[in-house]
C-alpha cells in the first residue's frame, strides 16, 4: 500500500540515519506534539529498517495497551503483511519471537532472555523513562545489550522532559544523548495539521494551601483533598456548562482531568444533574466497560468524559473540542500532554475539521497550570540542580537584568517574582492564553495602586499594580529617568488622561495621580511564561487609587514644586532666554485662586545665566518657601526635562 508522508514526517522519519552514521553510540530523540502523526513515522522507520535490513530485529516498548494496540494497527494498516506481533499481558498476546514485537514494557522487562536479540528498540512516550537503572526500563534495556552491545535505541515524545524537571537530554544520568528532529504545536497549528487552542476566564479558584509535593509534582492524596469539594465542583461544572453551550461556539465533546477517583466520579455526576451524558475511567475501571466508553465517546454518544490520570496519553478522540483542567500539576510534561488531547482535527487537515464542525479547542484552565508553566507552546522546563557549579541566575521579565535565581524580588526594578509557595495559594484560572501566539487577552482591573520604588545609588519609580481577581499585573513607569524611558512615561501620562505637560519627579506625579482616568481594563500577552501589559481601556477620573508607601503632599505644594523646577531648569539651558512670571490658571474644579510663580533673579527677562557661573551651593529647595521636603537637588543634577 502507498503512503504519503506530509514533510515535517517524511523529514522525521529520515533523521535517524544520518545520526547514527556520525555518531553509533547516541541515543536520539524524536519529538512530534499529539496529532503530529507520530505512529505513522513510528511505523514508517520500522518499516524502512527492514527494507534496508531484512534481518533487522525491532522492539517498540511503550507503557500502556492503547498505544501498544494503536501503533500495531498503524503499522498494518499501511504494511499488512509486516511480520509483527504483540507482546503484552494486558492484551493477552505473547509474541516473544515475532521479527517486529509491539510490547508493554511491564509485561516484558524480565522477559528479556525470550525476546532475545535485538538490534533496535523503539520506546514511545520516551519522557516517562525514568533515570533510574534499577527501574523497568532500565532492567530491560540492560538485559538486551547484554545479549546485543550494539543495540541502537530510538525515542518519540511529545514532550522531551521528564514528569519532574528537566530536558530529556540532560543530566549525566540521561538516557537519550541528542534530539534529532523537533516540530512545534504552533508550527503544526500554522500548517493547518492542528487545530488552534482558545482558553476563556473562570471564576473558580482552586485553594492548594497546604499540599505538599513529592516526585516533582504535587501529592495526590492532599491534592485530591484540597480540590474535591462540593461547592468548587459545583461551580466549576456550571461554567464548563455555561461555556459548552455558549452561542458563539457550542461544544459536543468534553474532556475533564481530574484529581483522582472521587473526584472524578463527583464531577461526572454533577454534569449528568446538569442533563448531560457523562462516564468516567480510572486505573479502576474494567478493561471491556473501558473499551466501551472510549468507543461510545469517540463516537459521540457520550457528551462528556472525566478521568483521573488515565487519558493524558495514547488517548486519541479527535472530536474533543473542550478540556477542562481541575488538575493542577507541577510537571510540565504533564500539562502539555493533557492539552495535547484537544488538538487534533477532524479529517486530514483543518479545514476538513472545519467541516466536520471543529475549528478550534476550548480550554478552561481551573486548575493554573498555564501560568504555572506558560504557553502550551511556549513552557518553560524546570532544570534539576546538582549542588555544584556557577550560582543559578534568572532574567527579570521586567528589566531583563539577569540576578542570582533565589532573590525574590529584582535590585534594579522591584519586580517580584512568584514563589512557590505563593504559587500554590489559590489558584485561579483566568484569561491567561494558552498559546503565545493566541491574541492579546482583556482582563477587568479591580484595583489600580501605585507604588514608590527608590532604588539604592540609582533613579527612582513608580510601580503600577492592577488588580484583577486573583492575579495582579505589573508595568514600571519612570518620571525622573532620562531618555527613552522617559519618553514612554510622558506617553503613558498623556494616555491615562494626564495631558501633555507630565511631571517631572515622582513627588509631582502622585500629587497628580486623582486626575487620571479610571482603568477599567488591560490587555495581556504571554511573553514566555510571563504577561505583559499591551493595552488599557480608560474611564473617568479613578477614585481608587492607592499610592501606598509615600506621604502625599498638599497639591499646592506639588504645582508650586513641579512649576519651580521647570523655571530652574530653563534657567540652565545655554542660548534660552526664560520667560517672565506667568500666571497658572487653576482649573474651575480647584478653588477659583491665581498662583503666580516669582521667578529667581538668573531667570529674569533679559539675563541669560551661563551654566558655568551658577551658584549650585546651596540645594535647590532652601530657595523655596516653605520647603518641598529634605531632599538636596543641585541644579547641575540630572533633572529630566
């Protein structure tokens, strides 16, 4: 039978070779996201030594039967008279001597010596090896070599780290030495082979105050305590629903993930109260009634299915058009793989999915495991320490000063960073994007607070906070800085309703800050796994501001200030003659007064002060009347104007 391979897979398919000619004795990796087609090329390299080989012997090890039974299928269903069999309890077959064995790795790792000689093993969901020699993997793969030193080892993942931390490829411990052929969600997106993901705002929070962690991710036992609560699962299947039916994009298949057993028997039952169809399968359930639900899902005869922690891989039902996390997770590999269920199309390619009514994936993130981890396209991999070596330093996504990884605020701007354990206080799924390429997100600002940060031997500023639910968001503005940052805050001055004439200090600016139009809502993007501000939506004059950690000065004082140190610094500019004393008309808004500025005698009209013949002893502020406040500013300081 022919087969056509689509580029990125023919590509794939031929990376082994060439590898191993260089280097013999590598362990490549191959990484396809889910719907990449990844038992095809499978297939297709198996298919493809043997031509080259007749003689060849393959093993292709995974963990669970679906994938066993999936990765056979594919193979005939393009080569029917390939001489493979199965070598699996689960499925009741023991076909220790076929050319091509498709096995489980439980079934086979001390049935190594009745395999016998092997010249390549093939391990799918290569990111759940463990490092450990001692483990199931590491038992057989010793066994074989020790009947074949030669053996070549070849792995497929979606997701090239471990469940706990770090890249597949690192750590002296590894077993995989190189990743040969790499292809992105967002590129399979942009090539119509997948379909895009779209996450929305919830309102339900997950409190995971007080679970603990172990083996890198957090403890099922507490976690599942922690989540599974009436009132949460309550509100959470309320809005799946709410979302599932909503007119813009009616969705017919959902998939939850959830915490364990319990929790996903009550989910299920709250979404049949709600006039669904819904089954669950866990590790409990029986293989025939299983079989028989992923069937009857697959299908369509069932709207919705919650699992617990069974469906995060070989799982194949391409009408998923809704996940729903109510499973937090630390593992970063665990997450891709749980929204890696939604993205494949209906058909060949989108826009057959397109016509068999699927154009894109909702997400609901109840669970924040996209900021924990970032863009599903995008994540970022936790790397495992080794207690040696240089200190760990990390960007601040704000200045992009690198630090020492453990402070938990940046020296040069203020900018806090998460913590864990702040991290895993009430987590609250939002507008988050879950692809970096997913349009910018607007979020409700429910308070809008202004802070001062003076930074040690440096120039000072001001950081905005927004407020929205659970998750704040942060942008620095820079009154007294000089070039371009000064710049951006005389446009966002003007933007927030400040007018053109933006204040030069930071005092000037929070006396100033009850003028400035309400924020009613920001824009976010992801920028890796943080989130820029890219855009405001601006009201009226915003009663709610809170400029925290300054005393306020009269505004008097504060015009008086600010229209004093304009005078002062015309003063200083070569070839500029001042103006005479002008009048500032005070606003109908403010009491009917005049305030006349007194200008010095160097800003006189008709005197032009060199700079070189002011008297800069004494501070600027002693010549005012009453005084600012106790800072000494010379006129030859950097005064931004």
């Amino acid at each position: 039978m022919s087969l056509t391979l689509r580029q990125y897979q023919r590509a794939a398919a031929d990376s082994p070779y060439p590898y191993w000619e260089k280097k013999p004795e590598g362990n490549p990796l191959i990484v396809l996201p889910t719907g990449g087609g990844k038992s095809l090329v499978l297939g297709t390299i198996t298919q493809e030594f043997i031509e080259i080989e007749p003689t060849t012997r393959i093993v292709m090890a995974t963990h669970i039967a679906e994938l066993i039974e999936q990765n056979y299928a594919e193979l005939l269903g393009f080569w029917p008279w390939a001489p493979a069999g199965i070598y699996s309890a689960s499925l009741g077959r023991r076909e220790a001597h076929a050319q091509i064995v498709f096995g489980g790795i439980a079934s086979m790792f001390r049935n190594a010596e009745k395999i016998g000689h092997v010249d390549v093993l093939i391990i799918d969901e290569a990111h759940l090896v463990p490092p450990d020699e001692a483990a199931m993997y590491g038992k057989f793969i010793k066994a074989l070599r020790a009947i074949n030193p030669k053996m070549l080892i070849l792995g497929l993942t979606a997701t090239p780290y471990r469940i706990d931390s770090g890249l597949l490829t690192e750590g002296d411990d590894a077993l995989f030495t190189d990743i040969i052929y790499e292809i992105t969600i967002k590129e399979l997106i942009d090539l119509g082979f997948l379909v895009p993901l779209t996450s929305k705002a919830t309102a339900t929070q997950l409190d995971l105050k007080g679970v603990g962690r172990s083996g890198g991710d957090f403890k099922p036992t507490a976690l599942q305590k922690a989540v599974d609560k009436h009132p949460i699962t309550c509100a959470a299947v309320d809005e799946i629903v709410a979302y599932a039916q909503s007119n813009e994009t009616p969705r017919r298949s959902w998939l939850v993930f959830c915490t364990g057993v319990d929790h996903a028997v009550h989910v299920r039952d709250e979404i049949r109260l709600r006039g669904f169809s819904c089954e669950t399968i866990t590790g409990e359930t029986p293989k025939g009634e299983r079989s028989r639900i992923v069937e009857d899902f697959k299908a369509g005869k069932i709207t919705a299915l919650t699992n617990a922690n069974v469906l995060t891989t070989g799982f194949n039902a391409p009408r998923v058009d809704l996940l729903a996390m109510l499973r937090p997770t630390e593992s970063t590999a665990l997450y891709v793989q749980m929204v890696g269920r939604g993205t494949r199309c209906m058909g060949k390619d989108i826009h057959e999915s397109i016509r068999n009514g699927k154009s894109d994936c909702l997400v609901l993130d109840f669970a924040g495991n996209v900021r924990r981890h970032g863009p599903v396209d995008r994540v970022t991999v936790r790397k495992p320490g080794k207690g040696q070596g240089e200190a760990p330093v990390k960007e601040c996504p704000q200045c992009h000063s690198l630090i020492f990884a453990g402070l938990s605020e940046c020296p040069d701007c203020g900018h806090k960073f998460e913590r864990d354990v702040e991290k895993n206080i009430k987590q609250t799924a939002d507008a988050v994007p879950i692809l970096s390429s997913s349009k910018p997100n607007w979020v409700t600002v429910k308070r809008r607070t202004f802070y001062r940060h003076d930074k040690p031997g440096g120039t000072p500023s001001i950081r905005v906070e927004y407020i929205c639910g659970f998750v704040s968001h942060k942008e620095w503005i820079c009154p007294e800085h000089k070039g371009y940052a000064r710049v951006l805050f005389e446009k966002w001055w003007k933007k927030h309703g400040g007018g053109d004439d933006a204040p030069l200090s930071i005092d000037a600016t929070f006396g100033l800050l009850k003028d400035l139009k309400q924020c009613a809502e920001i824009m976010i993007k992801a920028n890796g796994k943080h989130w820029e501000i890219v855009g405001h939506k601006l009201t009226d004059a915003d009663p709610s501001i809170e400029p925290l950690g300054f005393v306020q000065p009269s505004r008097e004082t504060v015009l008086r200030r600010h229209d004093e140190m304009v005078a002062a610094r015309k003063a200083t500019m070569p070839g500029v003659t001042p103006a005479a004393p002008v009048a500032r008309v005070v606003p109908p808004w403010e009491k009917p007064t005049t305030i006349t500025v007194s200008a010095p005698k160097a800003t006189m009209p008709g005197f032009v002060a060199p700079r070189a013949k002011l008297d800069t002893s004494k501070p600027w502020n002693a010549q005012i009347t009453p005084p600012i406040n106790s800072r000494n500013l010379d006129l030859d300081d950097d005064i931004p104007f």
